[in-house]
C-alpha cells in the first residue's frame, strides 16, 4: 500500500494492455481499482477493455488530464490500486509548460506521490521513454518511485519482457514474458519450450543459454553472412547489442580466423528477445561462424531430453534418434579480447536449463573449451565431416 511504480516502454507495446488486465485481474478479485487515463478517451478505453474480457470492464475510468481532479478523484475514490495513463499527459494549472515538459512531469509524479502514500495507494504511473530507450522526463522522476519497470520487446513480434531496474521492495533479477495474443497478454510460463522449439539447425542458427535476470532462458540467435555491394559493409544487430557484435567481430577475424570485414552482417535474437548480457557473445560468434561457412553447428551426445521440443525431438526413439542429428547446438559465455573465454554468471543454470531439451553438451567456459578458436573446430568441427555436413 502507498508504493509507486513508474512503467515505461515504447509507445504500442502493450503498456495500456497489460496494466488494463491487471486491474482487471485485481477487481475480479474483489480489490478497488482506478484506471486514469489522460491519453485516451473512456469509451477508447473501454473498447479495449471489452477485448481484454469481462473483469477489465468491471474497473472504474476517469478521463482527465487536469492534475488536481485527478488528485481528488484518488482521494476521494480511494481505491487499493491505481493505474495514470500517463504521467506525461497530466497539467498543473499552476505552472507554466505544456504537459510533458520537465516542470509539469515533476509536479504531477510529486503530486500523486503524496496521495498515493497519504491514502495507501498501490499506483503504477504509464510513463513514455525516448528515441534511446531512457524513460523521458526529470531524472528526479525514477528516484521518486519505489520501483521502475521497463517493458521491452518489438512491436512486429508476439512476445514481450517485463524486467525491473529499480525495487526498493525486492529484487531486480526478475523477469516475465508475456506473448500478445488477441485477447490481450499472456504470461508464457516456459519461454524456453517456445523457443527451442522454433529453432532450427540451419547454417547460422545457435541456441544461447542465457539469463533474464535470475531465470534461465534459451533463445535462439541467427546469424547471416552475404557478400557486400557496399562500403563499408552494413552490420545490423536484433535483440543483441551492436557494440558487442563489433567485439566479437574483431575477435573472431583476429583469433578465430574468420574475417568478415567485406560481407554484410545480420544478426538477431528470434522471438523479439532483447539480450544484453556479455554471455551472448560466445553464441554470436559460433552463429557468425557458421553463417560464414556454411556449415551447421553440431551437436554431439544429444540425449532424449526431460522436457520435450515437439518440433525437434519426436515421441518415439526412432524418431529421437533422427532428431539427434537435427537438434540445435546450445552455448553461451563472454569473449575476451585476447580470445579467451570468460565465466559468467550462474553457469549450473544454464546448463540445466539446457539439459531440460536434451542440448547437451553446451559449448561454454564451463566445459573443456578455454578458447573461441577450439569452441569453433568442437562446433564446426575440421577434416572430411565437416565437409560433408557442408555439403549436405
């Protein structure tokens, strides 16, 4: 009660929605809810609602922009939680400024935040971000809250990442995806399942054990290397950062003996998963790699996992014993400069989450492999086998 929660993202990437279904979610539990919204009109919210299912229709919605009748609303509606779409939209009479400009932004989050913890209330604030992704408005506005959510994702895909980096309350190394379906958002209770079952095992195709926040997840990352026409070459990165696909780039001219200095560069996280980590890079590379060559990672020793992928290990043993030969390669760790491989954080996690879908072994500094040039002949493997995996 009386906690502030500041959720920003990207303007359509669900922020109405999934606070909507919350509310929703909370008044069908019988909690008194409030949803102000300074955006859109009642009856657009409403519409939304309607699609969102029969406990979005049952909260209550104030249309307003004007700052003291929203403050007198809360106070004097007092619900347990409240939801204001968005604090950028909101005007103070009293100061000059259109909304959105640093001084009304810092009145109106001030504002609430003094009603929210006089009266108990539970209020999540919708809050834009800008071109680079930063919550727009005063920096006093994300150390005004209790907690600060980002939720990410691209519009284009079906899934979406909600990670804390702000919680007075708890910890920040909690993650959930959800997947917008046309009722609205959806917890995805085991992205991995989803994602190893999608991945293929394609030239340029790796699985990345990674971790959002303290929860192991398997996504897939592609890789694809053409000849360039120009100069210089594009390099253009999805869901992985740019600055660490040049590194890895660099290492793997240097150390691994791939240049790919005149080819044009495309790599992506599949699913609309953004992955930040440095443990991406050692999957990168192999990705890259492969791409280049044209051969498909392999993946030796697979055995039947404990959770099945149904689009890449059947039911039956003949069919997992052909499945072996297709099943996607697993690794994940940071490159060094000087073409090490460094640890990364929860490494057991990883794996077990990888042994869960049969993905064993997982190339990682966990195991034999100390350098990127040996985790390229263990995954690509040198000689007539690799050959004839190219050809094939």
């Amino acid at each position: 009660p009386g906690s502030l929660v500041l959720l920003g993202g990207a303007p359509g990437i669900g922020k109405s929605t999934i606070t909507a279904s919350a509310l929703g979610n909370l008044a069908a539990a019988g909690r008194r809810t409030l949803y102000v919204t300074a955006e859109e009109s009642a009856a657009q919210v409403k519409l939304r609602a309607q699609r969102l299912g029969d406990a979005a229709l049952k909260v209550p919605i104030v249309a307003a922009t004007d700052l003291d009748a929203v403050a007198a609303t809360i106070e004097a509606e007092r619900p347990e939680v409240c939801v204001v779409d968005s604090v950028q939209a909101l005007h103070a009479e009293g100061l000059t400024g259109s909304p959105g400009t640093v001084g009304q932004v810092r009145e109106a989050a001030g504002r609430i935040a003094r009603v929210a913890k006089d009266r108990d209330v539970a209020t999540v604030l919708v809050g834009h971000v800008t071109k680079e992704g930063s919550l727009a408005g005063p920096r006093v506005l994300e150390h005004l809250v209790d907690c600060v959510l980002h939720f990410e994702g691209e519009r284009e895909r079906a899934y979406r990442t909600l990670r804390a980096v702000k919680n007075r309350f708890g910890s920040t190394n909690e993650v959930g995806v959800f997947e917008m379906r046309e009722a609205g958002l959806v917890e995805v209770l085991d992205a991995s399942a989803r994602f190893v079952s999608e991945a293929t095992r394609a030239p340029g195709s790796v699985v990345l054990c990674a971790m959002e926040g303290s929860r192991p997840l398997l996504v897939e990352v592609q890789a694809l290397v053409a000849r360039s026409e120009l100069v210089p070459p594009r390099r253009v990165a999805s869901g992985i950062d740019r600055n660490r696909l040049a590194l890895v780039l660099a290492v793997l001219a240097r150390h691994g003996g791939i240049g790919l200095g005149s080819s044009d560069v495309f790599v992506s996280a599949a699913g609309g998963v953004r992955v930040d980590e440095p443990g991406a890079d050692l999957a990168v590379a192999l990705a890259l790699a492969s791409a280049a060559r044209g051969v498909p990672l392999r993946s030796q020793g697979a055995r039947r996992p404990q959770t099945l992928a149904p689009a890449v290990f059947g039911e039956g043993d003949d069919d997992f014993d052909a499945a072996v030969d297709r099943a996607p390669l697993g690794a994940f760790g940071e490159i060094g400069l000087t073409g090490e491989l460094r640890y990364v954080a929860h490494p057991e996690r990883r794996i077990a989450e990888a042994a869960k879908f049969g993905l064993e072994p997982v190339i990682s500094p966990e195991g034999p492999v100390r350098t990127l040039r040996q985790a390229l002949t263990a995954a690509l493997g040198t000689g007539p086998r690799a050959k004839e995996r190219a050809a094939a």
